[in-house]
C-alpha cells in the first residue's frame, strides 16, 4: 500500500512540476493583457506613472500607449506559447522598469512589491526551456 501512494505522490509531483511553467506563463501573460488593454483604453489614466514627463502632455500618451501596445505583444506571445523564454525575459525587464520607477517615484508601497512579485514570476519562466502549449 504505501509503495502505491508513495507512486501516486511522485506522478502527481512530477504533473504539477511539469506543468506549472505553463501555468504560469499563461497567467503571466494574462496580467500583462490586463494592463495592456487598459493602457490602451485609457491612457490618460496612466500617464502619471511616466517619469519626468507632464502627465498631461501628449508624449506621456504617446508613451503609454506604447507600453500598452508592448505588454499586449508579450501576452499573447506568453498566452500562445511564442519564444516564452524571450517573451519572459523582456517582460522581466519591462517589469524591473516599473519597479525601479515605481520605488524611485513613489518608494516602497503594496503596488511596488505586488510588481516584484509578478517579477520574480517572470524571471522565473526565462530559465525554463521545456513547456508545454509553445509553438
């Protein structure tokens, strides 16, 4: 009996381990679609969060709109499986951007680390070179 839960455990570790880099690539990719799109719908609602520029100028819009349209990009390359490695890396690096502004801006708050979480998240999945759903 115990040999039989003891495999039953392992299968189930080993479903969990091989299938969470997906997972979390997906929902990854799910909270950059979120703010992507409401960047785009809304940009004038973001334009505080750009550094040095008026919040009312139209580079600030300019800005992002493009951001919005990048974390667009990345998302449906992390939701369809499109390079997830590199698709994790540079939202690694747009969302160490955020951080870093973030903490300059406003210091440390919930929203500053909520981003190193969703960080961390992302750096996580550029050293996972096997997953399943990639094209």
């Amino acid at each position: 009996m115990t040999s039989g839960a003891a495999s039953s455990v392992s299968s189930g570790e080993r479903l969990v381990a091989d299938w969470s880099p997906t997972a979390g690539r997906v929902l990854l990719g799910l909270v950059l679609a979120w703010f992507g799109y409401h960047e785009l719908i809304q940009p004038a609602l973001w334009t505080g969060y750009v550094p040095v520029l008026a919040s009312t100028s139209a580079a600030a819009v300019v800005l992002v709109l493009a951001h919005g349209w990048l974390l667009l990009v990345l998302a449906v390359a992390l939701i369809a499986g499109i390079v997830p490695r590199l698709a994790g890396a540079i939202a690694a690096l747009l969302l160490l951007q955020i951080v870093i502004t973030l903490t300059v801006t406003a210091g440390l708050s919930d929203l500053t680390l909520r981003d190193v979480g969703v960080l961390g998240l992302a750096v996580c999945l550029t050293g996972r070179g096997t997953q399943h759903l990639t094209l």
